[in-house]
C-alpha cells in the first residue's frame, strides 16, 4: 500500500512538473490602437486562450481567430484598444481546461492612438466600425477572412424596412446584402493572412471586392435603401494580403480601409488596388502597403494602372501613413469629364518610395498634401491641374526632380533658362498650387531638383507653387494660372477647414519610415538602390519577382515537410534564435540550407551539422531544409 501511494506521488509531482512549464514569450509590443504577443509553443497544449488587460479592463477574452498558429510559433494580435498601457496573458488549454500554472504574460505594452485628421472627419464624421477613441462602436460585428473562410462566412442582414434579415453566405455576398443599405450595423471585416483571388465568391469585373451601395448618401432617407455605411475593411497582424486583386468602392459612406497589403491587383486590365468610382463620401484609408499590380494595355500601366484611384462626385476623403512601393500612377482624384462640386481630399504621412507620379494628380479638388514623404520620385510629385486648389506643406521631398507641377507652365514646360516651352504633362488647365515650409533635397542621380516659385522663376508667372511665409497666408487673385486663368480658392484659410498638427518636414519623414504601411512595417521587405532607382520608371525585375512568389509568415506553406522515416527525428532550437541554431537528429544528414521567406537560396552547410551559425542574418522568418539519408525535411525558424 505504502509502495503504490509512493508511485501515485511521484507520477503526480512529474505531472506538475510537466505542467509548471511557463510559456515562454519571444516578443511583444503595442501598435496603432493594436498590440500583438508571440509565443513558444508548449508540449500537451490543445490550444491557447489570451486576454488583455488595462484602461480599465480587466481580463478581456480576445476571439480564437485572432490566434493563429506559425509553424515555429504562435501569435495573437488584439484589434479595437484604445490608446493607453496594456497587458497580454497567453493560457494553455491542457486536457480540455485552462492551465494556470503555464501562463505567459507579457510587459506592459504602449498602445498607441491613430492620427484622425483631415476632411474624412469633417463635422464630426467617423469612418468605419471604430469610434474615435479606436474602441468599436456600440453594436459593431465582426467577421473574420482567410482562404477558408471567404466563401463560407455568414452574416445576418436587414433587407427592408420592416427590420427583416436574411441569412448571407460569402463575404462578396454580405457586402452585397449589406450595400442594399437598410442594415446600417457597423462591421469590421478582418482579413487573415494572403487571401487569394480565387478564394472570393465574387469578384467584381475579375478585378475587385466590391462594396457598393443602392444610393448614395446625399440622396438616403431614414430607414430606405442607402449607401454600403459604416464598414472596416482591415487585416490582422503583419501579413494580412490581398493578392490577385483589390477593392472597389461606389455609393459608400464611413468606410474605412486599413492595415492590408495590395499585391498583383488589377486583373490584367485596368483595374486598380483601390477604385473609388462614384458617390463615397467620408472614406479614410491608411496604414497600407501598396505594391505593384498586374500591368494592363497602356504604356503607363507597366506597374499596373491606379494605386489609388478616386472620381465622380465624391469627397471628404483622408489617405494617410500608406506606404507606396515603386508605385507608377499613385493617386488619381478627380474625374477626366468634370465634377458636381469641388473635391475634398488630405493627403498626409504617406511614403512615396521611388514612385513615379501622381501623388496626388488633381483635378476639381481641393487639396491639403501635408508630412509626406517622397523618396525618389521619378517623374513629378503633386501635379494641381484644372479648377484644383492644393495646399503643399511640409513635406520631405528627396530624389524628387519636380516635386509639384502646374500643367503648362515652370517646371512642366521649362527647357532651361528662360525658355519655357518645352511640352507638358497634359493638356487640362492648370490649378494652383499654394506651398509652405517643404523641404526639397536633390536626387542621388539626378541633377538637383527643378522648383519654381515668385521668387526665383526666371520669367514672372512661370512658378510651379506661390510660395508663402506662413500657413495663413492667402494667395492674391492676381495669381493664376498661365493656361484658363485658375487661381487659388484659399479653401485653407476657411473657418470651416479643419484642425490639424504639421510636424516639420524631417520630424514627419522619420514618422512615415516608422509608421506608415501595415503593422510594424508589414511582413515584406526590399531595399531599393537609390542611385540606380531614384531614376529609374521601369518595373524593377527583382521586386516584381519577390511579389510573384511572396509567402506570408502565416499559411498552407508553412506545413513542415517531414517526409523521413518514422522513426528518425529531427529537431531544431531555440526558435526564434538570436545566434545559434542547434539540431538534435538520430539519423545522418547530409546537406542544410537556409533560404528566405520568398524562396532566396542564403546559405548552405554540408559539414558541421550540429548547429547553424544564423548570427549575421537579418531580423525575419527564414526556411530551414535539410537533406538526411531518411529524407528531407524543412522547417520555418525566426530571427531575431
């Protein structure tokens, strides 16, 4: 009896020894009104709950979606946090029940607020599914996007006055549903990981998501058919990607468009990565990476066709803190045969990195372009044409060889000295273009920049920009445009315009390199040389092949391949690893190689093969192969 008490005893203090198995967390951090835990997975684990707790709450459960399984690790990201001091908790669930001696915590995290500025707020206005504070609105649902999930999700709609709902099965179809306007909900889609095309119940034209409502805004009613309203389109994490096709926007209303990536889009046609084609009003997009998309039929559409594309009667539109990668038409605003009114638009925080043009290209708008950064523009940056005001301040213009144009006259028609006749970028009227406080460095392989102004144009009214001493100075009327005579509308000196903050222009360049595009800079990285690039339209070969074969961190490719005999093993640690990577193995190997996320061969180890020295590569997720005399086998490790 004594005997059989002392068994159970000691099988009892090996099972808590098992259990006292702290998780082990590999990294933390907060973000825009976001913060995210990554952990080590622990053996006997079913899987893992996480909660958060600050700002007055106390152990808020987060949803099982946003916890998602890595290969080598886990990680959970926590949406909707208002700014603020945080703290995540990770739970195993072993046998069924929650393990409270396994928990991992993390430190106190800083979460930040979203810059909510600029002509999408106006009047009070909040785009999308989130109140002001990052919190969701009262009521908001929820639905969540991967591969698996597009075609099959549901939702509960109201179809008619009468409050009746319908049953809806597909994300296409719920906007569909949603955009016959009578449900007004607030909803946040969520998008997981890279979303392919073919994995959409229904795009648009080939090309697009479509959200787009009965009516437009102006023209709803109370409790009638209306605009799509109130929805955030946003992916989770780093890596959240649309691949193979964008979105499309038409009779919308506070819609919001945040933290996804847009690669290979447009169809093969004309298509854009975001089209917003008629009647959207009070639409704010930012914190996204945009890439190139597929090429369409015209010389211009190498990179494919619009990054961001906006005409036809809409307006009060903010596009901020997105990161643009070699982009070739960048923003287009404004419609080619006129508008019912004058656009507004503001245009802040954004990267321009070693684009082309139009950001933005103006047409019947009134725009504030502000704390952007361009980093080697190849052919112009803001381009003010017919019956377009644009208000151009501190801003960080390197490698821009005309930072702003006027169609017709300075800089788009300058030949050198005083000859300003040389052909311009189109045939519209021009605007004008009010400038303040930017700061415009020379290219690395251009000559130095080409800027006119009242002051040092060599011809009297042959400038690009008025320049002026102070942000509420007005431009006189005797200023205008040499071709139809536009001049400035002072729509920024208004009292209606809104409250902003300007930092000035290399305090905002530092804010864009850190914080605009996805989630700590999203999951994909290329470095661009700038002497060769800062001149260079072309499509870059090595960019365009990295898009080709881009794999997320998260996804069917990261299935381990263990295709070696059952009874060998083979198993490497720590992972993430700082410096050394050791293998364990009972069978023979051969060779080892280590390539990048998007397939790039690193290196390779045909002797030594009990450690891998990975001291000298770069921060980010690599694949492992080795090759044994049982088999091959890979797996994902990540550097840190």
């Amino acid at each position: 009896m004594i005997k059989n008490k002392l068994i159970v005893i000691v099988l009892l203090l090996l099972s808590m020894s098992a259990l006292s198995q702290s998780i082990i967390i590999y990294e933390s951090a907060g973000w825009f009104e976001s913060a995210f835990v990554e952990w080590q997975p622990i053996e006997n684990a079913e899987s893992y709950n996480v909660y958060y707790t600050g700002e007055n709450l106390i152990d808020v459960k987060i949803d099982n979606q946003l916890i998602r399984d890595y290969g080598g690790y886990y990680r959970a990201d926590v949406l909707g946090l208002k700014e603020g001091s945080y703290i995540l908790k990770v739970v195993p669930i072993i046998n069924g029940i929650e393990s409270i001696v396994n928990i991992g915590t993390t430190p106190v995290l800083n979460v930040k607020a979203h810059v909510r500025e600029g002509f999408a707020f106006n009047n009070g206005s909040i785009p999308g599914a989130y109140k002001m504070d990052g919190t969701l609105k009262d009521g908001a649902q929820i639905l969540y996007i991967d591969n698996s999930s597009a075609k099959t999700v549901t939702l509960d709609i109201v179809i008619d006055k009468n409050g009746n709902k319908l049953t809806t099965t597909g994300i296409s179809k719920i906007l569909e549903v949603k955009g016959i306007g009578y449900d007004r909900t607030p909803l946040s889609v969520r998008f997981i990981g890279k979303v392919l095309k073919e994995n959409i119940d229904i795009i648009k034209d080939n090309k697009y998501l479509n959200l787009q409502g009965s009516k437009s805004l102006i023209d709803a009613q109370e409790n009638d058919k209306g605009p799509l309203f109130n929805t955030t389109i946003e992916g989770v994490g780093e890596d959240a990607t649309f691949y193979g096709h964008g979105l499309n926007l038409k009779r919308t209303a506070y819609i919001e468009i945040r933290n996804l990536g847009f690669m290979l889009w447009g169809g093969g046609g004309d298509g854009d990565a975001i089209s917003m084609d008629t009647d959207n009003l009070f639409i704010w997009i930012h914190n996204n990476d945009i890439f190139y998309g597929e090429p369409g039929g015209d010389a211009d559409q190498v990179k494919g066709d619009g990054s961001i594309d906006m005409k036809y009667n809409y307006s009060n539109i903010t596009i901020s803190f997105n990161h643009f990668w070699d982009s070739g038409k960048v923003l287009a605003s404004g419609g080619a045969t006129g508008e019912t009114n004058q656009l507004l638009i503001t245009f802040h925080h954004n990267w321009f990195d070693h684009s082309d043009s139009r950001m933005p290209r103006l047409t019947y708008t009134n725009a504030h372009v502000y704390n952007n950064y361009y980093d080697g523009v190849g052919t112009y940056g803001v381009g003010t044409s017919r019956f377009s005001s644009a208000f151009v301040e501190n801003n960080y213009f390197r490698g821009t060889y005309r930072p702003v144009l006027i169609p017709g006259q300075g800089t788009d028609v300058w030949e050198g000295g005083t000859n300003f006749s040389g052909s311009a970028f189109t045939s519209q009227d021009g605007g004008m273009t009010k400038a303040y406080n930017n700061a415009m460095n020379g290219g690395t392989s251009q000559n130095n920049l080409s800027y006119f102004n009242q002051d040092t144009t060599p011809v009297q009214g042959q400038i690009d920009a008025y320049e002026v001493t102070g942000p509420l100075e007005t431009i006189p009327f005797t200023v205008a445009a040499l071709r139809g005579g536009y001049v400035y509308n002072n729509f920024d000196t208004d009292a209606n315009m809104y409250m902003y903050e300007a930092q000035q222009p290399f305090d905002a360049m530092n804010t864009v390199i850190n914080f605009s595009g996805r989630m700590n800079g999203g999951d994909f990285s290329f470095s661009f040389n700038n002497d060769i690039e800062d001149d260079n339209k072309a499509v870059i070969p090595a960019l365009k092949q990295a898009l080709e074969t881009y794999e997320p961190y998260f996804g069917e490719y990261l299935n381990t391949e263990k295709s070696i005999a059952k009874n060998a093993f083979i198993k490497l640690y720590p992972n993430p690893v700082k410096d050394v990577l050791s293998i364990v193995t009972n069978t023979p190997i051969q060779s080892i190689s280590v390539y990048s996320i998007h397939g790039q061969f690193i290196l390779k180890q045909s002797i030594d093969f009990s450690t891998i020295n990975v001291n000298e590569l770069k921060t980010g997720a690599y694949i492992v192969k080795i090759k044994s005399i049982e088999g091959n086998y890979s797996q994902l490790i990540i550097k840190h």
